[in-house]
C-alpha cells in the first residue's frame, strides 16, 4: 500500500527583541505583520498590515480599543457605538443601563443570563446557567461545562479539553422496530503543536474578522470562526464555558469563573464584557479568562484545561505497508492492456468518500436475512468483509466513464497497486441522478443518487467481492451484469423494503 | 505473561536471537492470500516476529515489517503452528523467531484464484496467487 499523504504544515513566525510577535506567515499563505509602539513599552498592538489592509489601533488609558473599526465604550467597558471611518464596516449603536450593566433591548433572568434579544429571540439555561436552547437550536453539555450536543450532532473531546471531532446522528429504524444511530463525521480536528491544523491567524481566528468578531465577507454560519470560538447558525459564537456575541462584543451570560475578576483591576468587574474590550491585543478561548494569544491556556493557573502539546501522531505503521516493487512477482502494473481504465482523482476523503461511508452503513443497518445469506454464499461474511474493507481502508472514490458505477478489484485499472479494493466512481449514477440515462441502476428501476441507488450498487459490489453463489463475472458483458442486477432484486427486496 | 518469556529469553542467553535456526517447524498450516490483498493487489514481503513457548506452540506473534493487512492475516494463522521444542543447552527454552513471508500476485485471473503456499527451510514462505480483474 502506498503511504498515506502525511501532514507537514509550516508556519513562520518572527519576533522582536521583546519577544513580541512581529509577523506570521501561515501554512495556508499570507503573511500578516505586527507593529508596536516605539515610545510606550506596553505590547500593545498599535497595526496590523496583511496585504494591501492596514488597521491601526488606538487606546485609551485603561487599555481599552477606542478605535480601529470601533469607537466608544461605557464606564463599565462596554462597547456602545461602531462607526465607520473608512469603508463599508458594520456599525452598531449599544444602550446600555447604567445602573444594572444591561443592554437595554435585552432581556435578562435574575441570574443575568440574557433570555431574549432582537438578533436571537429568545434563550433558555440550564440550572448551571447554560445555554439550553436558541432559536431552533437545543445544546447538551458534559460536566466540565464543554457543549457535547448541539440537537443531532455530537462533539467529542480530548482529555486536554481540545475538540477532537463533530458526528451527526441520523436515527434509522428497521423493520423490527430495532432503532439504530448511525454517525457520520462533520468534522475530524487535527492538531500540530498543540494547534488545530487549519490556517488561523495570530488570534486563532479563521477567516477575516473585524475587532470584535464581525465576518468582514459573508456569514460565518456553523463552522470555526473568531479567535479560537465556533459560530453557530444563531450568530453566537460557542465560546467553550461561555457564548458569545460578536455584534455586540459581550457574552451573553456573566463570567462563570469569578476569580477572573479583581480589585486591582476595573475593567474586570464587568462580567459580561469581552476581554475587558482590548480584542485585538487579548483572546478568551474559554470564556473564562482574558490571555495573551501566544500563551498556553490557563498561563500556568491550573484553571483551565490545556491545549495538547505533543505533535499528532501519523498514521499507523508507517511506510511497512509499501510493498517492495522488486519481489512482489510482478504486479498488473506492467501489463496495460487496452482494457485497462484510467481512474482519476482517486481518493479517500471529502463529501463523496464520506457519502459512500455512510452509504456502507446504511446498507449493513438495513441488510435483511435473505440477502445476507445471498452474500454469504461464497463462504464469507459480509459483515466481516466490510469491516476490514474500511479497517484497512481500501475503499476509495475516483472518477472513471459514467457507464461504471463503481468496481471490485482493482486489476485492469491504472489505481494504484494496493491503495483499494473498490472503487465508486465519481462521475456515475452512485452520486448523481442525472446520469441515469448512462447507467441504469437496477435496469432502470431506482433514480441515481437516492439511498437506495448507493445501496443497490453497494450490494451489487459486495456480491462480487464475495463471490456470491451464481453471481457472474460482468467485465464486458452487459447481459451479465444484467443477470446480477436480478439477482440483487430477487435475494435482497426486503433491504430495500427496509429502507422506506 | 510476555515478561516471563523474556526473562527466561535473557536468562539462557541471547543467543537465541532471531536468526535462532534451531526452531523448526512441526507443524505448519498453510496460509492463504488475503482476498483483500487480492482485490486490491496488495503483494510484497511480510516479517513475523514471534515468541515462542519451551513447548513450541506460539504465545505471540506480531508484524514487524510489511503490508499490515498482510501481516495481521499471518499473525492470525500462525497461531495454529508449532515448533520442535527448543534444546539446545541444558533445559528447552522459550525464544523468539523470525519468519519472512513473500506474497507475489500473478498475472490477472477471474472467478476465484487459488493461492500457492511453499515452505523453504528454514524460515521462509512463499504465497503466490492471480490478481483479479475488475468486476462493475
């Protein structure tokens, strides 16, 4: 087998003599530099220079923001106005309560957690004061507070609080009633020096954002946005202990951890304040507690949990799959004949190796007696075909001519000795209902594209590969293959019936 | 349980290494091709690794180099062999071998290939069997 495609993401970082970060070139292209104060020794950010866009930063005396996109905050820190001075930008105007720290067209519970605001609508907590639901939203979460639900998707999470991956749940039901949970990945994380492994700037942002949060092309809508928080269909961000609201540059509870405030420290006694309104210079990836990007989390305060430190590890086995081209006896390779099919693009990841994952799924949920057993008359199991199948990942997506759905072994094609067992084909009725007219799923009787076409072709796929009894070997020989498709319709009526 | 093996391995000393001739199969039943290996050409040499019992019979066995898919198929098999109980020195002793597999796949064939299984002294197997062409 040829090795997998191994991660090597390089990012360039500078610093100064202050160990002050002066620019950052990431693994997805683009540099962004960074510029200090030449008289005041504070570290503060006072530009930014990315391309031809050049943001300055202007503070006031308690270190708060007063201008780069934004303008303005109260006596509790709390922003109130947006202006533009240059552009197109987002403006908001915030009226705030002086006496109660409330914004005055939000409505609150007596514990301050916002439960209604004209960008939302309404919100309902949990006794822990955690956010239940939202618009059509409904969260679940675990007992270190971390968001495990979010209606039918699960998020799971590392030991080192870091998110490892998003599942959707479709609940099946067959026809004994037998409920089964089938999980599909939305989202695996991968991680490289304690980093998520995708272009994210100083911040941990990804994307382009204004000070505050603000998307400055389009909508970010369920996926990673600002500075390390995931932004939900709702407009909040989930922001790990907390949600937050990029518009309007607060969370919309009160901080959960009460010793991130002090006496020492003003701008700390506004609880819903997002850190202490100095965005550009401080990140808050629990919603607990301001920090500098650059540190770890938590700073050694033993509050948090930390993001994982050690590489991700490759692969398994390394290079020990690669057959030694010398003394493998003299593969296919060097034998193209004119039947052999030039397969493009192969590969095994994205939306259509994920669809045909799930479509292996479904089709073993749904997989009647009869049909089993018709698979199973060549003396093998289907079930323990198809769990090797994807433990030694030998299924692959690749486009060929329409007229082929898919295809078992991989003799007679240009894909790579060892890489798959099977193949779906891209281009075919397997992914697209318009290809009809070139094949014709079960001579013609199920649309291309549906669940059931996957599962016909699956099943016709796995007869092949378990050289199930009286199934025909079909390579250019339509009334073969015809036979076969029979043969499915005959031994396999209920899966399909199942599957209504 | 492994920890024992390798005490009494260290104890009677290391020349029982790997390339410990000494062990000789007595019992060998033959291993197929995969027929994943077949369906998606995966051919080329395997290293077993195993530990071995004062009575022959195998306690453990792992990959050490090779197709992975290759090699769980042996480590599955091999666990039927056994092996003339080792005795040189004064008492049998428990040691670890090594067993190198070559796979070769052949010029293509359809319907069901039979795989060749040939055994060549003293640690060396040869499973041959016929790619497979594609089926739609």
């Amino acid at each position: 087998m040829p090795e997998k495609e191994r991660l090597s993401p390089t990012e360039t970082r500078a610093y100064d003599s202050f160990q002050r970060m002066t620019s950052m070139t990431t693994f997805g292209g683009g540099t962004i530099a960074y510029n200090y104060s030449q008289t005041a020794n504070d570290g503060k950010i006072v530009s930014q220079t990315s391309g031809a866009e050049t943001i300055n930063y202007n503070y006031d005396s308690l270190g708060r923001l007063t201008q780069a996109t934004t303008a303005g905050t109260d006596g509790w820190g709390n922003r109130l106005t947006q202006n533009a001075v240059k552009g197109a930008v987002p403006t908001m105007v915030t009226i705030t309560d002086p006496a109660t720290n409330r914004i005055q067209s939000h409505t609150y519970d007596q514990n301050g957690n916002t439960t209604n605001t004209p960008q939302q609508g309404a919100m309902t907590y949990d006794v822990m004061n955690r956010l239940k639901t939202v618009a059509s939203d409904t969260y679940g979460y675990d007992p270190s507070n971390k968001r495990v639900w979010k209606n039918d998707e699960l998020t799971f999470w590392g030991a080192g609080g870091e998110r490892i991956g998003r599942y959707s749940a479709t609940k099946l039901v067959d026809d004994t009633g037998t409920h089964v949970f089938v999980f599909q990945k939305v989202q695996v994380d991968e991680y490289f020096g304690g980093r998520r492994l995708t272009t994210q700037d100083r911040l941990g942002s990804v994307g382009s954002y204004y000070p505050y949060g603000e998307a400055k092309s389009g909508t970010v809508s369920n996926a990673d946005s600002f500075a390390t928080y995931y932004r939900d269909s709702t407009g909040l961000d989930y922001a790990d202990q907390r949600h937050y609201a990029a518009g309007i540059g607060r969370f919309t509870t009160a901080d959960p951890y009460q010793a991130s405030a002090g006496r020492h420290d003003p701008a700390s006694w506004n609880r819903f304040s997002y850190v202490q309104s100095d965005p550009f210079n401080f990140i808050d990836r629990s919603g607990q507690m301001m920090a500098a990007p650059g540190t770890k989390e938590g700073g050694g305060e033993g509050w948090a949990p930390s993001p994982i430190t050690s590489p991700i590890s490759g692969p398994s086995d390394p290079g020990s799959s690669d057959p030694d081209p010398g003394g493998g006896g003299g593969g296919g390779g060097s034998n193209q004949s004119a039947g052999v099919v030039s397969v493009g693009n192969v590969t095994k990841a994205g939306a259509q190796y994920d669809a045909v994952q799930m479509a292996f799924a479904r089709t073993l949920a749904f997989l009647d007696a009869d049909c089993e057993k018709f698979l199973n008359s060549g003396g093998l199991n289907v079930r323990d075909y198809v769990s090797d199948l994807f433990a030694y990942d030998l299924v692959a997506v690749g486009s060929a001519p329409s007229a082929i759905a898919a295809f078992t072994n991989i003799g007679g094609t240009d894909v790579p000795e060892g890489y798959a067992a099977m193949v779906f084909n891209s281009n075919s009725a397997f992914f697209n209902g318009g290809l009809s007219q070139v094949f014709k799923v079960n001579n013609g009787k199920i649309t291309g594209g549906t669940a059931k076409a996957q599962t016909f072709i699956i099943l016709h796929e796995l007869a092949h590969a378990l050289s199930a009894s009286g199934f025909k070997n079909d390579l250019n020989n339509p009334q073969a293959g015809k036979e076969n498709d029979n043969a499915i319709d005959k031994n396999c009526g209920k899966t399909f019936g199942n599957m209504k | 349980m492994t920890r024992t093996i390798w005490l009494a391995l260290l104890i009677t000393g290391l020349a029982l290494g790997s390339e410990n001739p000494n062990w000789i199969p007595s019992r060998i039943v033959s291993i197929d091709y995969p027929l994943l290996a077949i369906q998606s050409k995966t051919y080329g040499n395997v290293e077993i690794e195993c530990v071995l019992r004062r009575d022959g019979t195998v306690e453990n066995a792992r990959v050490v180099s090779g197709s992975q898919l290759l090699g769980n198929f042996i480590v599955r098999g091999i666990r039927e062999w056994k092996f003339m109980p080792n005795t040189i020195g004064p008492n049998p002793s428990a040691g670890l071998l090594s067993l190198y597999f070559e796979y070769k796949l052949g010029e293509g064939a359809d319907g069901n290939p039979k795989s060749s299984f040939v055994y060549d002294y003293p640690n060396h197997f040869t499973i041959s069997s016929k790619s497979l062409l594609r089926t739609h």
